[in-house]
C-alpha cells in the first residue's frame, strides 16, 4: 500500500542537465542500463507533453543503496508550478552549486577524495519509497529550477551527453583491455624466460655429455694405444719363445749324444772294471802259486802299491760316474719342468688373446651402448615436445573441465536463486491474499454505505437517483472487475502450484546433478591417478573423454531448461506485479467512490485518457523486454557456438594420448633392452675378472717353479765345482775323458748361461704380465666405473623427466583453478547483470504506477487547483 503524502513535504527537483551526472559510484555496465533508461524516460515524458496530458515536466531521480546491489535510478514526473519552503530553498542552492562543480569537474575530484558518499539527511520524516526498497534505505531530495529551453534543445544535451557517457565508458573498457593485454603479455614473457631458462639448461646438459664423450673417446684413443704396445709386446714375447724354442730343440739333441757318450763310457768302465777284476784273481793266483823271493816282494810290493793306485782311482771313477748320472738325471728333470713352464707360457698367451678378443667385443658394446644414449637422448627431446603438446591438450581439457564445473555451479545457484525467488512469491501471495480480504472487508462496509446513500438520495431529488444508479453500476462493474482479478489470482496460485512441482522435479535433477557432480570429480580424481601413471589405459580414457561429451550436453540441455524455467518464472512475477498495480488502481478507484461520487463522470475520461495511456506505454515495455529476450538468446547461441568449437578442439585428444602411450611403452621396453645389457655387460666382466684371478694364481705358481728352479741352479753351481775338481785329478789318468768331460762342462756352462737368460727373460716376461694384467684391473675397473656412471646418469635423466612430468601435471591443475575462478566471476557477473535488468524493469514499472496513482490522486483530490508535488527521499 501507498500512503498519502502531504503537500509540506517538498522534493528536491533537478533538470534534466544534471539528471545524467549524479551517480558516480556505478559501473560502466550500470551506466550503460541507466542510460537507456533515461532515453525511454525522456521519449515518455516528449510523448506526454505533445498529448498535453502533463505540461512542462521536471525529472527527478530516485537512488536507492540496497545491502548488495545498488538499485538503477527511478524517475517520476512533476509540475514546475509547485511550491518550495524556504527552508529548502538554501538546501536546493547547495545542491544547484554542487552540480555546477560537477560539471565543472570538481565534483568528480572531491568525490574521489573521499571514499564514502555524503548524504543530506533532512528534517522530513521518512517515507517509504515505491516498489522494491530495503529497510535502512533514505532519500536526498535535491531541488533545482528548470530552464525555459524548449524540448527539442533538452533532447539534444541529452544526446550530447550520452554520447560523451559512451565515450567515456569507451575508453574505460579500453584501458581495461590494455590492462588485460598487459598481463597477458607479461604472463606471455614470463613464461618465456621460464623456457629460455629451460633451454640454457638444457644446452648446458648437452654440452656435459659432449665433454663427458670427448674424455671417452680420449680415454678409448688411450687404450687402444696401450692395446698395440701390449700387442707389440707379445708379438716380441713370442719371437723370443720361438727362439727359446729353437735352443731347446738343440740343446735337447746335444743331450741325445751326450747321454749316448756316458753310456759307452759306462759300458767301458764296466769293461775295465771285469779286467781289473780277473787281473787281481790271477794275480792272487800267481802270488800263491809263487813263491816270493827279495827283489820279486820288492816288485811284488810296488805293484801292489800301483794295484792299490788304480783300485782306488777306480772306485773314485765309478763315483763320479754315478754323480755324473745323477746330475744328468736332475738336468733331465730341469728339462722337463721347463717345458712344463714354455708350456704354461703358452697357455697364458692363449688366455691373453682371448682377453683381448673380449676387451675389443666390451669396445664394440661399449660403443654400442653409446649409440643408443644419443638415440635415447634424441628420443628424450621428441619426448618433451610431445609432452609440451600434451600439456597444450591438457590445459584446453582442463578449460572445457572448469567450464562444465562452472555451468554446474550456475545451476546451483539458480536453483538456489529460484528457491529463495519462490519464497518471496509466496509471501507476495499471502500478503495478496490479505489485502483482498481487507478489500473484500471495504467493499461490504461501502455497500453498506451505499445502501445508506441510496434511501437517503431516494429522499432527496430524482437526479440523485439517477446518480445513484449510475454509482450503482460503476459498484458492480468493480465487482466484476475484483471478480475477475479474484479468478486471476486463484489461476496465478495454480500456476505457482505447478511451478512449484516443477521446481520440486528441477530439485530432484539438482540432486542427480550433484551426485553426477561427485561422479565426474571422483572421474576427475581417477583420471589425474592414471596421468601420474603414464596413462597406461587409453581405453579408459576414452570412454572417460565420452563420458564428459554427454555430461557437457547434459549440462547444455539442463542449462536450457533453466533458463526456460527462469523465463517463466519471470512472467509470473510480472503478471503478480501487474496484479499488484491493477489491486492498487482498484483500491485508488475506491477510495475515489467513498469520497467523490458526484464528480466521477468527469473523472471517468481523465482515467481512460489515462489507461490508454498506460498501455501504450506497457507495449513499448514489452517490446523492450522482447528485444531484451532476443538478445540474451544471442548470446547464449554465441556461446553454444564457443562450447561446439571447444568440443571440435578436444576430439584429436584421446588419439594423441594413445600414441603418447605407445611411445612410452616404447621407451620403456628401449630401458628394459639396456638394462639387460648393462647386466649381460656386468656379468661378462665379473667373468673377466675370475679369469685374471686365475691368471694371477698361474703366475704365482711359475714364480714359485722359477725360484725352485733358481736354488737347484746355484746348488748344481756347487756340485759342478766338485766335479771340476774331481775331474782335474781324473785328467792325469784319462786325459781322453778329461777332453770329453772338458767339453761337457763347457756345454754345461753354455747351458746354464742360456738357462739364466732364460730365467731373467722369464722374470722379464712375468713383470710384463703383471703390469699387463695391472693394466687390464685398472681398465676393467676404470670401465665398470664408466657403467655405473652412465647408469646413474640416465637415472638422473629418468628422475629428471618424472620432475618434469610432475611440474607439467601442477602447471596443468593451477591452469585449470585459474580457468575455474574466471569462469565462476563471469557466471556471477552475468548473474548480476540479470538481476539488475530484473531490478530495472520492476522499478520502471513501480514507478510508472507510482507517477500514475499520484496523478490521479491530486487530480481527484485538489481538482482544477494548483497541485503540490511530494517526493521521498533519496539514499
């Protein structure tokens, strides 16, 4: 209900000038609604003026703060011909001085200064305002004289002034988009430096293996140099057995003959010794048979003397025929065991060829395995570009993702909205539902009224009859007319009832939303599980990627059913508004006929002129509306277009991270292939180094058997200095077998002098052996190190690429927050700007019945006089 406002009461008028630069606390956007407004506020009030239903219109703005939102301006209509007290009239001069200053510029400075609005409070109490307000919301009432200018020169400030508005607002949004461009432009070369950073690091790594393969391929050069030397050394080796060979052979037939030599010498002593033997027998014979005479003793004696002689140089002889045969004996021995030692010697070099073999097989894998980390260190790089352009693909999937995310959030909120909108819808009814009954209370008192007037007038004069039937069926019509509004509000109560099941329906597929919701980030959840795991089943994520295609048009056809629902939900409240007015109207028109019934026929006219009026007014808003509707259809077809194209984009994905897939399979079964090498090469070497252990364990050995040989050498040294002696004394007595022991004992020393070279050369060789088998420790370590190394090396470069991968899939889910965040602010400004349009169209409609009950008002309560004006105050 509408309380009357008392005429002491003044409004602050303000020209149409200044109408246009009081709000400084709005948005571009809210500027853009207000002046659109103002344009259909200023046709309005040229249409009234050439009808001639109101001269000479001032507009007045109306601002209202509510908790949230700030509400678009309201304007009303009045006459220049109203009254001002003089104790407003001091006030309208501040606020006349303060537009000025605004159009000036200062005003816009002093605004800015301080951060919170001041507004005028007057002494007036508070009137509540029309249409849709808060509880704590005040009024300014502003007062300033219009200019006698016609109506075509205001049109053209106006104009003016809303060209210089949208050129303001013009370049505002540009400066917001080369705001935006900037930060698109710094992100832009942040991540630029992020990935020059990367290359550098990458070019430093490169350069590493380069150095690390110089110093290889150095080292390589290095022992394959030490490799012909040993090589050369062993050629030497052998051309030195191979002589030793020789000698062996030659010394071996110089043994025959001599052992032949010994044997006919001891066949000869043998000999000597039977004759030695029978000579003493038939010597005792004859002494026995003889008998001695003086000079036969003497004879007798001496040749026993001389017996005695040769009897003892015989037995010396046979003594050192056995030493010889000994000797000869342990030289045989000797003989043997250094055969036995060239033997071994052949051995070894045997074993050494076969090391060589496999050090040149090691080279060969080694060079090998150097292949296949450039062939992985290549497929590394095409590995990151790949996944550079999965992180791409990802971050569009993860943008279509926050999209959906935040389309089901809209929904939640409109549901939500569409809940607490129902809420206010039934308390609209209740209140609807009282103020009939109150209605219904005043029409039985008026007709009781009535009933009254009626016997009175019977009583009076016939005209008053004819006037009371007149009333009589102007009350019926009413009637009629309460009737009918009565139907269209039980028909409004049915209609909310089957928007209230349908609401019910749009809750119960809010529920299934959520629980799809849950669903899809339980998906979500599972599909980041399997990107951590290199994806490994691209079936899956296939059927997921489908999974989400039906989702999104599943969120597309519920988002249509919204806003279908919405739309609809917009038509009741207009037509509930509407019933408000025309309830409103109903209660003027009563009012109207309880007090002035004698003075309706002529009222009767003004109040058609009026209506028609009105709905002239009611179809421009309603093509408004319409074109408003036209254009929101545009753009949510706009964006259906942006979700096709998105979808269009996104279908090559499952493709790529199939062949993603494969690839790294690929890689892994490449990894699994050098590993097995490296275990193959691992236990190769461990062989090798077995068989230069046993290798060593030879070598010791042929040391011990060279210093056995070594001490049996110097105690033969000694027993040849013994039979020198010996065959010194033999010499007198065979000089042929001194000639022939002469000559062994040369033979003998040329042999021991040969065995001695033999001995050194021996030494030599097994010093040679051992820095060989040193030199071959030291490499097969140096080369097991160079393994290890490597392997280390490319664990490092797996960790590093699991890095990589792990800071790609955090870069991916903070592009995806961010993609969600600024889709949630679009959602919630689109949200705003609807409820702005819905709080403008409810304003202009309030105010147009406002404007309208006040004019009827004052012309059916003051008539053909001059009619004071009140206006509310404003926040």
């Amino acid at each position: 209900m509408v309380t009357p406002i008392h005429p002491t009461y003044i409004l602050a008028i303000i020209p149409p000038s200044h109408c246009l630069s009081l709000p400084l606390y709005y948005s571009p956007r809210e500027h853009l609604s207000l002046l659109s407004q103002r344009k259909q506020t200023t046709l309005q009030r040229v249409k009234l003026e050439k009808t001639g239903g109101v001269p000479e219109l001032f507009v007045v703005m109306m601002i209202e703060k509510s908790r949230k939102y700030t509400s678009p301006t309201q304007i009303t209509t009045m006459r220049r011909s109203t009254p001002v007290p003089l104790h407003e009239r001091s006030r309208s001069m501040k606020l006349s001085e303060m537009s000025r200053q605004f159009d000036s510029g200062n005003f816009r400075n002093r605004r800015l200064k301080s951060k919170k609005p001041v507004f005028t409070q007057l002494r007036a109490p508070f009137i509540p305002p029309p249409a849709k307000t808060s509880k704590g919301s005040k009024y300014i009432t502003q007062i300033v004289k219009d200019t006698n200018s016609d109506g075509s020169d205001e049109d053209g400030k106006i104009q003016n002034q809303i060209q210089n508005y949208e050129k303001k607002i013009d370049d505002l949004m540009f400066e917001v988009g080369s705001l935006k461009n900037q930060v698109d432009l710094q992100k832009a070369l942040h991540d630029i430096e992020k990935n020059g950073s990367m290359l550098e690091t990458r070019r430093k790594m490169m350069e590493e293996h380069a150095d690390q393969l110089k110093t290889i391929c150095g080292e390589l050069d290095a022992s394959s140099n030490e490799n012909r030397v040993l090589r050369q050394n062993l050629n030497q080796l052998k051309e030195v057995a191979e002589e030793k060979k020789a000698q062996c052979e030659k010394l071996c037939s110089e043994k025959d003959k001599l052992t032949r030599k010994l044997i006919e010498v001891e066949l000869d002593g043998q000999a000597a010794g039977k004759l030695v033997s029978e000579m003493n027998l038939a010597i005792g014979k004859l002494v026995e048979e003889i008998k001695p005479t003086p000079t036969q003793s003497d004879t007798a004696y001496k040749f026993s003397r001389q017996k005695d002689a040769l009897l003892n140089k015989l037995s010396t002889f046979e003594s050192t025929n056995q030493t010889l045969q000994k000797m000869l004996q342990d030289r045989h021995s000797e003989e043997i065991g250094l055969q036995r030692v060239a033997e071994q010697n052949r051995l070894l070099f045997q074993k050494l060829q076969g090391v060589e073999k496999e050090k040149e097989k090691m080279i060969l894998t080694q060079f090998t395995q150097d292949r296949t980390i450039s062939d992985l260190e290549t497929t590394v790089s095409e590995q990151k570009e790949e996944v550079n352009s999965l992180k791409r693909l990802q971050k569009s999937v993860e943008q279509t993702r926050g999209h959906l995310q935040r389309q089901l959030r809209t929904k939640e909120a409109d549901c939500n909205r569409m809940s607490v909108q129902i809420q206010t819808l039934e308390k609209q009814l209740a209140e609807a539902v009282m103020d009939n009954k109150r209605l219904q209370r005043q029409m039985s008192t008026v007709r009781d009224q009535s009933d009254k007037d009626k016997g009175y007038l019977k009583k009076a004069t016939r005209l008053l009859k004819q006037k009371a039937s007149y009333t009589e069926d102007t009350v019926e019509h009413l009637n009629s007319e309460l009737v009918n509004k009565e139907k269209e509000l039980t028909d409004a109560s049915t209609q909310l009832d089957v928007y209230r099941t349908r609401l019910e329906q749009i809750g119960q597929e809010k529920s299934s939303a959520f629980a799809e919701c849950s669903k899809l980030k339980q998906e979500m959840e599972d599909l980041q599980n399997k990107i951590h795991l290199y994806e490994d089943n691209s079936t899956e994520t296939s059927r997921m990627s489908a999974m989400l295609e039906e989702k999104t048009l599943e969120c597309q056809n519920k988002c249509q059913e919204n806003e279908k629902l919405m739309s609809i939900q917009e038509e009741l409240t207009s037509k509930l508004t509407e019933a408000e007015t025309n309830v409103s109207h109903l209660q003027t028109k009563l009012t109207q006929a309880e007090e002035i019934i004698e003075e309706y026929k002529g009222r009767m006219d003004i109040s058609r002129s009026e209506a028609n009026n009105t709905l002239s007014l009611l179809e421009e808003q309603q093509k408004q509306n319409s074109r408003i509707q036209r254009e929101g259809e545009d753009e949510l077809d706009k964006v259906k277009k942006r979700l096709h194209q998105r979808l269009l984009e996104l279908e090559p994905l499952p493709e790529m991270l199939k062949t993603t897939e494969l690839k790294v399979q690929d890689f892994e079964q490449q990894l699994h292939l050098s590993e097995r090498k490296s275990t193959e090469n691992i236990k190769l070497i461990a062989e090798l180094t077995s068989k230069l252990e046993h290798v060593n364990e030879m070598l010791e050995e042929a040391k011990q058997m060279n210093h056995e040989y070594v001490e049996e050498n110097r105690s033969l040294r000694n027993k040849a200095d013994t039979l020198e002696r010996k065959f010194l004394e033999v010499t007198e007595q065979n000089r042929e077998l001194m000639t022939t022991i002469s000559k062994r004992e040369e033979t003998i020393r040329l042999n021991n002098v040969r065995l001695e070279e033999k001995t050194q050369e021996t030494m030599s060789l097994t010093h040679q052996l051992e820095n060989a088998l040193q030199d071959l420790k030291q490499q097969s370590s140096s080369f097991h190190e160079r393994v290890i190394s490597k392997e280390r090396l490319s664990q490092q470069k797996i960790l590093d690429l699991e890095c990589q991968v792990n800071q790609v899939k955090t870069e991916v889910n903070r592009v995806k927050r961010e993609k969600d965040e600024n889709d949630r602010r679009c959602n919630s400004r689109l949200h705003d700007l609807k409820d702005r349009l819905e709080q403008s169209q409810s304003t202009n409609r309030s105010l147009q019945n406002y404007v309208q009950f006040l004019k009827t008002s004052y012309r059916n309560v003051y008539g053909d006089m001059t009619e004071p004006f009140l206006r509310p105050t404003l926040p």
